[in-house]
C-alpha cells in the first residue's frame, strides 16, 4: 500500500500506485487483514480502466485515476 488516508484516526482509504498494472497487487492478501477498511484502491495510468475484484471478502478496485478523482471534489 503506497498511501494510506485516515480519517477520525482510523484507516479510511488504502491506495495502491502501479503504471500500467492492471493486476490487484499481491500485497492486498496481506492488507485485507489488517485494515478493516470496506475497499482498497489500485490506480493505474491507464484511461477509462475501471474494474472491481473480491479479496479476501473484501473489494478491491482497479481504476485509472480519471476514473477515481471524479469522485472527489
């Protein structure tokens, strides 16, 4: 996990950076154990790329950063 936001002093938000590695990164096995967070995040620089993935009960997008700012003001 390259960036991790909290928020109220509790892990909110994990993201992932990869270039063009469209993969769920292998780390999340071991993540999705210890932050009880409700998704983890990978951003890619790949456009329009937008998927999601299940790991551990745990969902895991994929997105280009397009894809993930637009849901930030």
């Amino acid at each position: 996990i390259d960036f991790l936001v909290v928020k109220d002093g509790k892990p909110w938000l994990p993201i992932e950076a990869k270039l063009n590695d469209t993969t769920p990164s292998s780390s999340f096995k071991s993540f999705t154990k210890f932050l009880n967070t409700t998704a983890f995040y990978q951003i890619v620089n790949k456009p329009n790329h937008l998927k999601k993935k299940t790991i551990q009960g745990k969902t895991v997008v994929v997105a280009s950063a397009s894809q993930f700012f637009r849901h930030f003001p």
